[in-house]
C-alpha cells in the first residue's frame, strides 16, 4: 500500500538554510510517528513541509498521493495543523473561530458542531472571545477546528504544550479516535512519555537528517513495550528508529 | 470565488464589529482631520468651501490607511496566513472578501465624512447621481489597492510605515479623480464629471483584476 507520507532525501530550504538536509521518511496509513529530536533539528519543518507550506527543493517528497514537488497545494486541504501558533482571531468567538475554519474546509455544519462538543468547549466557552481564553482555551479551540476538517493526515507539533493534564489525556484520546478512523499522525513533542507512549514508532531527527539509530529498548534488555493507547485498526506496535 | 469571497468578508466585518476600532478610533481620527482642515482654513470660508472635496477625498485616504491597516492585520495574527493556505479557500476569493469588507467600512466613514463636510465647509450638496457612482467607483479602488498592497507589506517588520509610502502614489489618480467628480457635482455641472467617473470605474477595475490575479501569489510568498 502506498504511504501517506514517503520523503526521500528530502532537502527544504529556510531562506538559505537547509532546514532537512536529506531527510527519509515513510508513514504508512493508520501509523503514529513521532519525530524526536533536539531544537532546531528539523521536527517541525518536517511537519510543515508535510502540510504543503514548506517547499521540498530536492528529493522527493508525496504526501497523501500528492507530489510536493511539483504543486504542494492540493494537500493541503487534506491536512491538519496544529503548531505553535494558533490560527485565532482574537477579537472572534471560540464559535466563531471554529466556524469560520470550518466553512472555510467545506466541512460538514455537524462536524464543526461535534468539534466544539469533542474537546469540551460546547458549553460556556463557546460565546467567550478567543483573546480572553487561557493557552490551554486557545489550543484546545485549534484542536476543534482541526477536529472539524477531519483531516486525512494529523500533523501536530508539541501537541501537548499548554493543557493541563486531563485535556491531554482527552488529546491522545481523540487521536487514538481519528487512527481508528482511518486518519495518520505525524507528531513532534519534547514530552516524551506521553509521546512515546502514544506513538507506534519513533524517527530520530539531528541536523535535519535521520539520525543514526538509539536504542529504545528498556535498560534491562527486555523487548519494548507496545503502546498502551495503540488503536485496534493500527499497524502492529513498533518501537524502532530509522537509520 | 463567491462564497469564499462571503466568508472572508462576514469574518473581517465582524472582527470590526467586535473590535469597534472603527467606530472608536478611525472615525474619529477622520472626523478630526476635517476639523483640522476646518481650523487651518476658516478666516477664509469660500476657500474653505471651494476645496472641500479635496479635503473631504484627502480624509478618506487617512481614513482608509487606517482601515486597511487593520484588515491586513487581521490575516497577521499568530499563524492565521498559515492556516488560509492550508484551509484551501480560493485566493482570488480571500482579496475579493477582504476588499470588500474594506468597501463596506469605507462607505460608512465616507457617510460620516459627507456629513461632517456639510455641517463644518457649509457645503451644499448636489448632483448625487454623480457623487454616489464616484464615490462608490473610488471606495472599489481604494479598497482593492490598499487590500492587495496591505498583503505585498505583510509579514515585513516596517510594514505599517512602509503601507502609506507605497499605497498613497498609487492611489493619487483616484484622489484626483474623485475630488474632480465631486467638485464637478457640487458646482451643478455633473457633465464635467462623468469622464472623471469613468476614469474612477476603470482604476476601480483594474486594481480589483490585479489583486484578484496577484492575491495568491502574495498569500504564498509571504
């Protein structure tokens, strides 16, 4: 089966500098990848070249079927971002918000609603402006409205950054849901106990390449264990690293 | 194109309604540079009068820096161009959309302004055929120019200093066609400003063509 995400060699450039560097990557359809990596390594230009908003200079790069290289638009609209950076309207309500992102993906008006009920901002936050929201309000309303894109391929950069404990649990709670939906996630965090944990397989990223292998396995040489949240419809567990 | 174009612009129009920037601080900043021109040439009323549609166009060219400032810092905000290019809205869509709303809240300081011009240069107003279809043929073209040049400066550090130097060259042809529009209706020989209009309709065309044309190019590069 073709991959949702096949890079090879892939090279994107920041202005001048080579932000991958030859960067190889395949995710198969229903996997959870988690990139990891020091700051500055290339995690998140990995996940933005996925999204189409990078451009792949070199190599090659198709994602979802899609060949970056040659257009990288078409993609977009079958992914979902959430990064660093909102993507609100301050002056907007959370509905408002959701709405607008909603519409504006063509989304269904029971999946926009549904997206507000998922992440819990269906009751009295819903009328709240987004510029009197906490960071954890505010990216819990991204989430709802990549939630309401029902995007093919999941791109998330320090998902986990911001929310409290129990909203990340309901985070990888409705990843594990989209997986078993048929979505793929591709996911970049420094919170590696919850990543790992979530992740059905780990790529190590230094320089804006793949990094050489490194062990996972536990110190006393037993096998690693199979993710705890795994979806049932996912490919089989595998804690490895791509060399 | 269309629906997209609605969507963008029922956003904007309520991102102003919610902000009330508009109603709080541009209208009054442009009402209180008519009074300036006011205080500046009131020894001599006539003079006052004779360029009042000068000084009425010049207003709203203050006024719609400001307005179209804050329509392009709308699309700056914490990740919000990424998230256009991503949501597959059509571009052209997007520039029509935000022109538009620009249009819309132009009209209503224009109202504002041609009321202020009534009450404080004394003027009396005539030939409104005219003045409705040259103004609304400017309003198009200020909007458009000033949407498409609001994305060319976005994402760059000097932007709200850079916005007026680059969009006020570009928009003096409208200046000049609509102050001599106006004066033409105001003096009782709207024939002598129809050509004017026409000129007006044509920018108006041409710069709202060019942004839709150029819109996602900006939208990618920036």
């Amino acid at each position: 089966m073709e991959p949702v995400v096949h890079l090879r060699a892939a090279v994107a450039l920041l202005g001048r500098f080579p932000a991958l560097a030859g960067f190889d990557l395949d995710v198969a359809r229903g996997e959870i990848v988690l990139l990891r990596g020091p700051n500055g390594a290339g995690k998140t230009t990995v996940l933005r070249a996925c999204a189409g908003l990078v451009p792949v200079v070199r190599g090659e790069a198709v994602v979802l079927g899609h060949d970056l290289r040659l257009d990288p638009r078409p993609v977009r609209r079958h992914v979902g971002l959430l990064g660093h950076a909102t993507g609100l309207f301050d002056d907007l309500t959370v509905a408002d918000n959701v709405r607008f992102w909603g519409r504006a993906c063509r989304a269904d008006p029971g999946d926009i609603a549904a997206a507000l009920a998922l992440v819990g901002l269906d009751g009295r936050l819903r009328d709240v402006v987004v510029g009197r929201l906490s960071a954890g309000q505010r990216r819990r309303t991204s989430l709802a409205c990549l939630l309401a894109r029902r995007p093919a391929l999941w791109l998330l950069d320090e998902p986990h950054a911001g929310l409290d404990h129990d909203t990340r649990d309901q985070l990888d709670a409705l990843i594990g849901r989209a997986v078993r939906q048929g979505a793929t996630v591709l996911l970049a965090s420094h919170e590696l106990d919850r990543a790992e944990s979530l992740a059905h397989r780990v790529v190590e990223l230094a320089g804006g390449t793949t990094a050489p292998a490194r062990s996972a396995a536990p110190s006393d040489g037993s096998a690693p264990q199979a993710p705890p949240r795994r979806a049932p419809a996912a490919p089989s567990p595998e804690v490895s690293h791509v060399a | 194109m269309w629906r997209d174009a609605a969507l963008v612009a029922g956003r904007d129009l309520r991102v102003e309604l919610r902000s009330r920037v508009t109603t709080n601080q541009v209208a009054p900043f442009s009402l209180l540079v008519l009074v300036l021109f006011a205080f500046a040439l009131d020894p001599d009323r006539q003079l006052l009068e004779r360029l009042a549609s000068g000084l009425y166009w010049t207003a709203v060219l203050f006024a719609a820096l400001l307005a179209i400032s804050r329509s392009a810092a709308i699309d700056e905000t914490d990740g919000v161009r990424d998230a256009l290019r991503l949501s597959g809205l059509d571009p052209a869509g997007v520039f029509v959309g935000k022109a538009a709303a620009v249009a819309v809240v132009l009209l209503a300081l224009e109202l504002l302004l041609g009321v202020g011009v009534v009450v404080l240069y004394g003027v009396e107003l005539a030939g409104a055929g005219l003045v409705v279809v040259a103004g609304l043929a400017a309003t198009v073209a200020v909007a458009a120019t000033g949407t498409l040049y609001g994305a060319l400066v976005s994402g760059l550090r000097v932007r709200e200093t850079l916005l007026p130097l680059l969009l006020l060259p570009v928009l003096a042809p409208v200046l000049i066609g609509a102050t001599r529009a106006f004066e033409a209706a105001l003096a009782g020989v709207p024939a002598d400003g129809w050509p004017w209009c026409g000129l007006l309709a044509g920018l108006a065309v041409l710069y709202a063509v060019a942004g839709a044309l150029a819109y996602g190019t900006l939208l990618e590069g920036s």
